[in-house]
C-alpha cells in the first residue's frame, strides 16, 4: 500500500467519528490518510477532520465531470459514499473512468436497492422473507406501512390504519405499501464483502433509538437469524464493500423479515468497530488487494450511544 491515500468522502457531513477511525487506523499502519468531503455546503461537521468540497447534487448532469474534476485535483485514491443517491455516482464514476477505488458492487444491484419497491419484488423473487407487498386491487390487511420508494432517513413514511387513509394517500404508486409489522426489533447487519467476493464479517445490531432514521443508541447482538438472512442475502447479490442489510422480528411469529438492504456504510457501523469488526481495515486492504482472514470473534453486548457536540464557524470559516 502506498505511505499516503486521499478519501473522498460523499455525504459524510455528520460521518465524524468513522472519518476519523479511517485516520486512526492509516496510523497504525504507517499510512497518511487525507480526508475530503463533497457536500453541498461547506459548514458541515465533517470539516474538523477533512477539506470540504462544495460541489453539486447528485443529480446534477455533469456530475461525474465535476467530480473527476476533484478526483484528479486531489489525486483521490478511495471514493466512499455515505447517502443513497451517491452509491450510483460513485459506481458510475468508477466504470466511466477506472481511477479510483469505490468499494461498491455492480451499477445494477445499487440501482435495485436504492428502488424500494424495486428491491422488494427482487426480494420476494429470491426466496427472501419480506412482509407481504400490498398491490392495488389487493384486499388490504390493516395496518399497512407506506415508504416512499426512493425514500431514506425514515422521511415520509406513513402508517395506514383503515381504508380511509389508504384513501387518502396521494400518489400510491411512489410508494412502497407493506404490511406494518407492530412492536417488532429492529436490527442492523453491518457486513463487508471484499473484491473477490468474499463475506468479511456480518455483525448484527439492535437498533434501540433512531432519530430522524438516524440511529443514536444501538448495541452488538449474537443473532443466528439475523447473521443467516444477511449472508442469505450477500450469495444472492453482487454486492461488495460495505453492506448493511436492515430487518426485524416479526414478534407474534419470531420470523425474521427482511427490510432493505443498503450497499454502503451505515450511520451506525461505529459500534461494529467498537466491538472488534475493524471495518477501516478491511477497507484498506480490499483497497490494496490483500485479503483478510473472515472477522467472526466481534463482542455482543458492545453498546454506543450518541450525543451532541459542535462544531463552530464564523463567517463560514472553520474555527479552533
């Protein structure tokens, strides 16, 4: 591996603490890391530890020439995308010019995903538990959950208790409509798959405070079900890098059903590093093409919860 990387950061605003485990580790192992981030503004909480880069939204049509721009600028080695709709780019900038290292699989199955009415029908095709999708025309089993399909963060989601609100709701087809599954435990599989295909690590997590679909308060479980419908789920797709593949327990049948599966790393993946899963490491040597060993001997019961902290500007300059 080469004495200096430079990682380009998209979306990570509030990515802090992963971004400086990314440092920590280059360290280590003797490596500089420099860290950038392409945001849409510059007074963002990642610039304490990496260069901001305003740039513009993922859907801008010159996107990926804006950002080869960057990428050549600032001789950026790592591409990691932190929001949905920066997987595609970063995938598509990567087969359109080949220069960098983007731990993400094929443009297909990051498009699948980031459709969740699109991943559920592959889902349900595969042979994965789901909760049941309902269709128009269908007889309705109340309560239904609506998301909308190229949704994220929790926004927008909707529960539908009788037929009135099902009514009511506005352009049902932009809508993901499933059955709501009450009270049921939310978990997060933090997973990583290297170049070669190889399942690196799947550690489960409770997902025990979320706010604004972010999660502040999760913690490591030993979950058999949950580490087999992960693994499950990475032999049927393509995916590689970082995975998070999100599901519950159904609590009246104890099934575990499958949710949505994201090909990046999740807010939340700290605490996996905290228990052992070193995710900085894998990266780096997926980066560098050196494999290593499967990380199965992670600690359940390892806890994170978050609170508030600042970062402080005048006049839109970094300060301290």
């Amino acid at each position: 591996m080469e004495n200096e990387v430079n990682i380009l950061l998209l979306g990570g605003a509030k990515r802090v603490s992963f971004a400086t485990k990314l440092a920590i580790h280059g360290y280590r192992i003797g490596v500089a890391v420099n860290l950038f981030s392409w945001e849409l503004e510059k007074v963002v909480p990642v610039a304490c530890i990496a260069e901001v880069i305003e740039g513009p939204r993922w859907s801008d049509s010159d996107i990926l020439e804006k950002l080869h721009q960057v990428v050549t600028e600032r001789k950026i080695n790592i591409i990691i995308p932190f929001v949905d709709p920066s997987i595609a780019v970063a995938v598509r900038y990567r087969d359109k010019y080949g220069d960098v290292f983007v731990p993400a699989g094929d443009i297909k199955g990051v498009e699948e995903m980031f459709d969740k009415a699109v991943a559920a029908r592959r889902f349900e095709e595969l042979g994965l538990p789901v909760p049941a999708t309902f269709h128009a025309g269908d007889e309705p089993r109340f309560p239904l959950i609506a998301k909308p399909v190229c949704g994220s963060a929790s926004q927008g989601i909707r529960i539908i208790r009788n037929a009135a609100e099902l009514e009511a709701l506005e352009n049902p087809a932009q809508y993901l409509i499933q059955d709501y599954v009450a009270d049921a435990e939310e978990y997060t599989v933090d997973c990583y798959v290297n170049r070669y295909g190889e399942i690196i690590t799947t550690v489960p997590r409770r997902r025990l405070a979320v706010v604004g679909g972010e999660v502040t308060r999760t913690i490591t479980v030993a979950d058999r079900e949950a580490i087999e419908l992960a693994v499950d789920v990475l032999k049927k797709f393509d995916f590689k890098g970082a995975v998070t593949v999100q599901c519950l327990r159904d609590p009246q049948s104890g099934r575990m059903l499958l949710m949505e599966v994201n090909p990046r790393f999740g807010g939340g993946i700290v605490c996996s590093i905290h228990a052992g899963a070193n995710f900085p490491e894998f990266l780096f040597a997926d980066f560098a093409g050196v494999k290593v060993p499967p990380c199965v001997d992670w600690r359940p019961g390892t806890e994170i919860t978050r609170y508030m902290n600042e970062v402080v500007f005048y006049n839109g300059e970094l300060q301290g």
